[in-house]
C-alpha cells in the first residue's frame, strides 16, 4: 500500500478544515473500500506473478476455465468481466502467449473463435487454486461469517444503487 489509511484520514480532515467538503464519512468509507480492495489483489498478486498474471489475467483465465471444455467468446467474457473488448484483446494476447489459453476457429466463421484452455490452463488451475483459495481464506478471517453476511448485504446494496 502507497499511503497509509491514516494519512487519508488526515488529508480528508483538512480538506475539511479548509471547507471543500462535509462528506467526510462517504469520503472515507469510499477510499477505505479502495484500499482495501487494493490490499486484497496485492497479496493475491503475489502468486499470480510467479505464473505471469495479475489479477485481471486471472479473471478473463477463469472464465475461461469456467467454460472449459466448450470454450468462450472474447465478446463474452467482456460481457462477463466488464473489461472492455480493447482489454480483453490484449489479456487474451498476454494468455495466448503464456500456453494457458489456445483459441479455436469457429466452424464456418473465420472471423470468430472460441477461448479454451490448454494443458498448461488446466494444470494451472489444479495446481494453483488451493494456493490461491488458501490466500483468499487467510484474508479474510479476521472477520466473522455474521460480519461477512452484513458487508455482503451492503456492498450489494452500495453495488445496486450506485448501477441505477
């Protein structure tokens, strides 16, 4: 993390003192869920390095596997990340060339294919998921299943009102 949450407190408190904005709690709440977010694919980063990912490779590599065997559109998985197609171009690219993703001609249209995983895709998830659950795991139990149902119930909340 760049900047620690405390000097965000400050900063917003002066902004405060100064009379740009009352908002402080909106304002914290909101750079608070940013950094938090942050931490979390930071330390999922940390693996995801060793096999030349991030968390973004990794989110277009599991919906492919989501799809695996059939295989899936590019279209699709903008669809399904909210990647752009520009995006998802370039993560395909970065996957194709790391032997984890292989595309697939579309019978009768050259224009179109499909996204299946390779050999290299799969082991990579039989491997590496445990790993990366266990991270995921590990992050999290600091808080309760009770206190994970109520940020649940609130960031859908926050989720659903900010998408109107």
């Amino acid at each position: 993390m760049a900047i620690e949450i405390t000097t965000v407190e400050k900063i917003i408190h002066k902004f405060q003192s100064r009379g740009f904005s009352a908002k402080y709690d909106e304002i914290y709440l909101t750079r608070l869920l940013q950094f938090s977010t942050e931490a979390l694919l930071e330390n999922l980063n940390e693996i995801y390095k060793k096999h030349q990912l991030d968390d973004k490779l990794f989110a277009v590599l599991l919906v492919v596997q989501w799809h695996h065997p059939e295989g899936v559109k590019p279209s699709q998985i903008s669809e399904l990340t909210n990647f752009s197609r520009v995006q998802i171009t370039r993560f395909v690219d970065a996957l194709v060339a790391n032997d984890l993703v292989a595309r697939k001609q579309v019978p009768n249209d050259r224009r179109s294919h499909w996204l299946i995983l390779t050999d290299k895709g799969s082991n990579f998830f039989q491997k590496q998921m445990p790993p990366i659950e266990k991270k995921i795991v590990a992050a999290w139990q600091v808080i309760t299943a009770e206190e994970r149902q109520q940020l649940r119930t609130i960031l859908h909340k926050l989720l659903k009102h900010i998408a109107q």
